[in-house]
C-alpha cells in the first residue's frame, strides 16, 4: 500500500489537485481492493471523520476517469473499486460469500475457462469474471 506522499504523487500525475478527500479515498482503495462504495465511504470517514456520501462519489468519479482506480460491476453486485489499473487482469468472486480476487490473464488451452490463478476456488463459470467458492466456502459446505 502506498505512503500519503505517494498516494499525494500519484493524483498529481494524474493531474488531480490534492486534496483530503482524495487523499483519503485513495488509500481507502488501495486498503481495501474491491470494496463497495459504502465500505469506502465508512475507511473514509473513519479517517476524515465528517465527510458526505456525495463527495466520496465525485472523488471515485474523478480518480476513475483519471486512470486511477477501476470499476467494476460484477453481475448481481453493486460497483466496487479497486486500485489495480493498467492491465488486463480478471476476478473471481465466490457465489457464497461475495469475496473478490484478482487473476492474471487467462492462459491454457482454453483461455476463457482457465484462470492462472483460481485462488483455490473451484470454478463453475466464466464470463471474464470467474464464478466460483472460495476455499474458505468451501470448507464449510464439505464439513
């Protein structure tokens, strides 16, 4: 996770003004890769302390449209965000509990439906986002 000062470096070549709230939504980000705005919202506020709903939206607008962070919407999901730009990776999220990982580009022989790295979920279904239970889930359902 990156320092304040470099959190600070990264909107001002992005050419983003620093600011508090930006500072704070940033890291909030990169804390807590996939997290769902509320998530954010709350890091944010337990760091700010007041700060709107609304201001926490236009940030995430701003650092989106400047290359900063990612959306994304995972089917059945509300937006979530994440600090990992730049390149061409997917996620795999568990049916059960929602959790989110990265995976690198697909490779094998069948690209689409082998993730390089599953995370040790078992994958059922790809769409670009792997569908799957993450090991954690899967524990409990064979215990």
């Amino acid at each position: 996770m990156p320092t304040q000062s470099e959190v600070e470096q990264l909107l001002r070549r992005a050419a983003l003004r620093v600011t508090r709230p930006r500072v704070a939504v940033l890291t909030a980000v990169y804390a807590h890769p996939h997290a769902d705005t509320d998530s954010i919202v709350g890091a944010v506020r337990d760091d700010l302390g007041g700060v709107s709903t609304q201001a926490v939206y236009d940030v995430l607008r701003a650092l989106t449209a400047a290359g900063l962070v990612r959306r994304i919407e995972p089917s059945g999901s509300v937006a979530r965000y994440e600090s990992r730009v730049g390149d061409n990776h997917h996620h795999v999220i568990c049916r059960s509990c929602g959790l989110i990982a990265d995976v690198d580009c697909a490779v094998d022989e069948t690209p689409c439906l082998i993730a390089s790295d599953d995370h040790g979920f078992v994958i059922d279904e790809a769409e670009v986002i792997y569908w799957g239970v993450c090991p954690a889930c899967s524990a409990v359902a064979t215990a």
